[in-house]
C-alpha cells in the first residue's frame, strides 16, 4: 500500500497532451512539499509556470491525492524507469526500482497512457488514495524518472510529514 502512494508521486512526474506553453523551470515556484532535483535544465520534462497541481495541498492518510502536471518534453519516451529512494523518519528506508511503461499503464494514471511517450507538450493526471496504515512521520528523499538511455526525465525531492 505504501507503494501505491510513493508510486503515484512518481507518476506525477511523467506527463502527458497540453496546448503550446513556455517551459518554466524557477526553483522558487515549487511547492512546499516537493522541489526539483539535481540541475533541472538537465531534465527532459519541463514544467510549465502554474503546472502542477497537486490537491490537498499536504498530503493526509486516509485520503486520496489528486496530481496533474502540464509540461513538455524534449524528447521522445520509450521506455526507463522510475527509481524511489525514500526514507520515513530517517529510519524506514523504501528504495526501488520500477519500470517506468508498467506505471503508465497502472491504474493511478488517468487516460490511456502507454511507451513511447511523445515529444511535446503533455498533461498526466494521476489520483490514488493514501492508505490510513502509513505512518504519519516526516518523508525525505527524491524520485527519478530515467529514459530507456538513463536520461534523467525529471527528478524531484519530497519533504513533509504525512498528516
């Protein structure tokens, strides 16, 4: 279960069909619970200015979270992964692996999503419930989503505690 909440925030990285905007990457507009990873004019997504949104503004267990992101992507997705590397407390360590086409095709993501992702502008939207089990204790740690040459498509820093 807990998985499917650290899955989700991955997935919402990834994205997916938006009208032409310009990309905006200032690290001062992120959120308050997120921020970009590494050097973010290195990633192949580009967020737009007001893209994300992600609802409730803290994440609470026992509900869901609702993500969607505008952006555009440089260049052509076929494949990759979305590595998670999380800690809970600085004591409940969560790193893994995932193959980035199975969590387009997974049920959190909203629409028909599939490999290869297109260059271009794209919208993901993704909604999952947080299961009441997970521990309400200070998250810290960064989600990367590589392409099949191990590009980085985005990468962002998680750090909150779970309500």
């Amino acid at each position: 279960m807990r998985l499917h909440f650290i899955s989700l925030v991955a997935m919402a990285t990834v994205v997916i069909g938006h009208p032409i905007q310009q990309p905006f990457m200032s690290p001062e507009r992120h959120g308050e619970i997120w921020s970009l990873c590494d050097d973010p004019s290195s990633h192949l997504l580009r967020a737009y200015e007001d893209g994300v949104y992600i609802s409730p503004a803290t994440p609470h267990a026992g509900q869901d979270i609702s993500v969607r992101i505008n952006g555009n992507l440089l260049s052509e997705v076929t494949g990759g992964k979305v590595s998670i590397d999380l800690n809970l407390l600085s004591m409940i360590k969560v790193q893994k692996d995932l193959d980035l086409c199975n969590v387009l095709e997974s049920d959190i993501i909203k629409g028909d999503l599939s490999c290869p992702l297109p260059a271009g502008d794209l919208v993901l939207e993704a909604l999952a419930f947080i299961p009441k089990e997970i521990p309400r204790l200070p998250l810290d740690g960064r989600i990367r989503i590589s392409d099949q040459s191990d590009q980085t498509v985005t990468c962002i820093h998680l750090n909150f505690n779970l309500q």
